[in-house]
C-alpha cells in the first residue's frame, strides 16, 4: 500500500477536483502493475494499472489489486472501475480509504463482492486519505479544507512598521510555498495584500516534479469588504479569473466547494484576513514559515484578532516540524476544543 | 572520545565555577578507568580515572588517556593533573580542546610532552567545548556565556494584555527550563517580572539525574534600572543572595565573571529586558520554547526592542530544534553579521 501511496501522490497537483489515487496490481507475490489518476478525464489509476500489466505480457486472472481509494461503481466520464477489477479477474482488492463521495460510499466495495471478490478495507487509511484531505472533507461536509500559510520572524512579526517585508524568510521557503499553492484549488487573500504587494499569486516552480501547464489554474479570491478593490485594476486581474468577495468567509467556503469544486483551499493573505480566519475557527492546518531573526515589539503582528483571557485562546496539535533552509516550516492541526 | 564526553557531561550542573571534564584509561583495547570532575575541590576527572583502573587491579603502564580539556599544569586546590598522568606511565594522552585559562594554556599539553608523552590535541573538540561555553568564553574573553530563554505562542505572545501567563507552555517545557537554570552560574530577571509574578528562581527538579543539593546556587541578579524593588520586599529574598543591579548590562556581565566566577549566565526576564539583552547584541544563545496557540495581537510581546528595517534585524541561526511536550523547543546562536 506504500507503493501505491508513492503511485497516488504523482497526481497531487493534477487531478483535481478529482482525488488522487494509485494502484497496484500483484501477483504471485510480484507487482505486474502499478497507476495513478493523472487528471480528471483521464482513466483512473486501477486501469492504469491493469493495462500496464497486460501491456507487459501479464495475465490479470486471479491477482490482487492495491488502491488508496475505493474503487468508483459509476460512470462518470469513464466507465466504473470496479468493473474493469471484475472484468480482470482480480481475486482480491485491497483498499485504503472508503470514499465519502456519494456516488460511490461503499457501493465499489459492494459490487466486488457481489462479483466474489475478497475486499480488505482501511489498510494505511490515514496516510492515504491525507492525500485527499481537502476531496474528502468537502464531501463529508460540503466545507473545504483549508490551509493558513504564514510567515514571520521568531517573535511573530511578519513585517517592519513601515510594511518592509521582502524578504524576511529565505529562498528555500519560499519555494517550498509553491507546493502548497499547486495543490490548491483556490487562494484566498485580502484587498490589503492587493494594495500592499499586487502580487502575482502564479504557480512558477520548476521543481513540482510536474509540468506547470498540468496544473488546473486554482480560482483566486480577493476578500474585500470594504469595496477598495477595482476589477482590472492590479496585475493578478491579468494573471487570473479573480472572484471579488465582500460577504462572509463561512458562506465563501460553502461555495467554493459547491459552486467551484475547489475542496483544497489556502489562504495566503496579511495579519487582517489571517486573523479573521483563524478567530472564525475556519482553519483546517496553519502552516508557519518562521524566519531566525527578531524584529521587535513594533513591526507588524502576524494575526490581528483579539483573545480575551487565555482561556479563549487559539489551539492546535503541532504535526510536523523541519527544517527548509536556514528556516523553520511547522505544520500544525487545528484543535477543536 | 564520545564515552568520555559522556562522562563529563555528569557533572555539568555541579562543578562550576571550574568546567564539566570527563576522562577515560584505555590499556590493549580495554577501558580500564572511567572518571569525571564532579564538585570544585574534588579531585580532576584524570585522577578519578586513574584512581579506578588502579582500584580494578589494573597497571596504567603504557597506558592511552582520553580527555574532554586539557590536563592541569599548576596546582591549585588539587595537584596538577599532568603529573598524575605522567607519574602513571600514560604513554599517549588525546585531548578533546585545550584549556584558555591562563594557569594552564597549552602548559598542560608542554609538561606532558616535555615527559616524552606522545599528545594528540582536538579530537571532537566542538562537542566537548560546547559542555564549557561560559567556562571558555570567560576565560578567552571576560565575558559570560548568555544563554536567553523565552516561552510564547506561534504568534510570539508571552502573556495576555491582561498580564495572564499561567500557564502557555506545558509542564515538560517547564521541566526542561530546570536543566537551563541548574547549568547556570546566575540568573538575571528583571524588575518587572519580581513585581509582576515575584517567583522564586529555584532549581525544583527532581529529574536533572543529580541531588539538588550538589548545585551551587546561582547567583540571582534583578535588574532594576528605576530602582522599584526594595530589599527583602519580595519573596525571591528569601531564597537567594540577590545583587540588585541598576548600572548597564555589559558592566554587569563583566562583574559576573570577574567578581563572582560566574560564566554560565541565564536570562529569565519579560519583554523589556529581554530585548535590551538582544538589543545591545549580549546574548549568545537564545532557547524558545513555543507552544502551540495563537494568542493574538493585543496579547503581550516577547521582545521589547525597535527595529527600523529589515536590515537592522537580530539574526540567528537554528542549532536544534525539538518537541518537548506538545510544545517545541528551538535552540539559536546568535550571528555576528
């Protein structure tokens, strides 16, 4: 299943809104295929993995197949995959993850057994549905998942009080945000960041391990409440479909994942919108970049929202922590207390 | 080299103000003796070394040495260790770092020589002169080893507007703060923390592998530029000999070492003087412990110090960085730019 989590993560930044999945196929103790979904509409990954095995000479009959994610059981742009397993003659299929997704929720793993498949379930199922974090929650919940990037100094600061700010965390960093940005389907930001930076917000890194043009362009947000944004009027209007929004950010969410099919959403604005984010407990996963230097009681806070008593505070679960460059990347989970 | 770096670091909270040594006796590829210095006065880790072999039955005759510093030449409250090597037929001695004091300086190395020992000098020296920070810096220059401590959120808040603080970081982090106060020859606090949360700066641990009552007490020093603490008035009085101190901090660090031996220096202070520390480039290590919350920008900041630009930020760089609890711990070196 290891493998097939390797297969499944070469799709990350492709497939959306599709989840990303790999595939094995073994036999006699032997891998005689292996496949991942690279792209909605194109076939998923169990029949790449059946036609790489029949492709090299192998007879399917009777062999065992690994996949991270339920296998479909209906036809969508391309047939179900549980039958093209049964069609194979696979014996067993191993699966890591149910998917939530309505259309199939359980009914992949009925139609194998129905066929007389043996079906084990929940094999590495942490590791796989981390994967599709923001697929699985939206279809659980209707909410996208949602990813706060911020940067900053030692003592919280991201910016000198006159708004100098570039740049205070290294190259390294930096590139490693691109990650996060090519595996969201939208990036939310604030008028501020617009006046302040007009900043591009483009995927740009060479070193995604993927073509920059396979990468479906994620929807672009710009919150602003206050009406100070004009349309067309700064540079990420020429790079990007922007959607201005002036309402509330829980009825954003709702219909980014119900009208845009954007399940994987990250948030990369200043402290005003960062704030109001997280004091709306909206944030799945903070992602803190924090640069070794201090810059002082006077430059600029990392989240403007007020806590009353500690009692009120904000609290997560940190999950990761490492080093990128001469920075610190930590990765936290949202607690819900 | 590594076992007797082990050694020495058994006495790091108790020998100052001399440095934490550890030694091995080493005869046909066997450990013969294994010692360390444990308390001023007591003998050096050599003739603890030494003085086990002997006891096993075994003749130091031709036998390989291994020291974490240099062996003593001169003859201070115990005889020189040199001598106890040669008197003991050690052929070769290896040396981790040579020693700066000015008693011996390269002295201990020449005696040995001098008595037709074969020496061979900085093997592992990094990791055996980072045991005696202060005790190497002091001797090479006058100053102290200053080693700041911090506790905040990932937003660099130590305290709610409020003054709440109790408690932001978990019991590890605090446990772990024992080991910092109990390698430290003083402590300096500052006058608002007395008056704020009048704590009593002791060394409570019962986890430190040593009995509490081998630590020298640190020296506690409260700085006090307005002169708003009044001897006796608080409860740290109690518990220490307190120098209250209202001159400015460089005096004060080149007074703590040539006055009252002490090279092992903790800052355990609030905002304002904290950031004077960093301000004015004194310290040399900087340990944050940070938890994982939020607490906003009106909560209370770490450092109290004004940077102007980017370029006049205090930079550091990542030494170690560790979980402890559910909080991490960062260890920096402050960076001479």
């Amino acid at each position: 299943m290891q493998l097939a989590i390797s297969e499944a993560k070469k799709g990350i930044y492709t497939t959306r809104p599709n989840p990303a999945v790999g595939s094995l196929i073994v036999k006699d103790g032997r891998i005689i295929g292996t496949g991942f979904h690279p792209k909605a509409g194109q076939p998923h990954a169990e029949v790449f993995a059946l036609r790489q095995a029949r492709n090299s000479g192998f007879d399917t009959q009777g062999a065992c197949a690994y996949v991270t994610l339920e296998p479909c059981s209906h036809t969508g742009r391309t047939p179900p995959c549980a039958d093209a397993l049964i069609n194979a003659g696979i014996r067993r299929v191993v699966v890591a993850s149910l998917d939530p997704n309505p259309k199939v929720a359980g009914n992949g793993i009925k139609k194998l057994k129905a066929a007389g498949i043996e079906v084990i379930v929940g094999v590495c199922a942490d590791e796989a549905m981390a994967l599709n974090a923001g697929f699985l929650k939206a279809m659980a919940t209707g909410m996208p998942y949602v990813r706060l990037k911020m940067a900053g100094s030692i003592d919280g600061r991201t910016a000198m009080a006159s708004g100098e700010s570039k740049w205070i965390t290294g190259n390294e960093a930096r590139e490693d945000v691109q990650k996060l940005r090519a595996m969201s389907a939208a990036i939310i930001t604030g008028s501020g960041t617009i006046l302040a930076d007009d900043p591009l917000l483009t995927v740009r890194s060479q070193q995604l391990g993927v073509a920059i043009d396979q990468i479906p362009a994620p929807k672009i947000v710009v919150v602003d409440r206050r009406g100070r944004i004009q349309k067309g009027a700064h540079q990420i209007f020429n790079h990007h479909d922007v959607l201005l929004w002036r309402e509330d950010l829980t009825t954003l969410l709702k219909q980014l994942v119900s009208v845009h099919q954007c399940y994987d959403v990250m948030v990369e604005a200043g402290a005003s919108l960062s704030g109001a984010f997280i004091a709306s407990g909206l944030v799945d996963e903070l992602i803190v970049y924090q640069a070794p230097c201090i810059l002082g009681h006077t430059a600029r806070s990392m989240f403007a929202c007020e806590v009353q008593t500690l009692a009120h505070q904000h609290r997560f679960d940190l999950t990761s922590v490492d080093k990128i460059g001469r920075d610190l990347r930590m990765i936290y989970k949202t607690l819900n207390t």
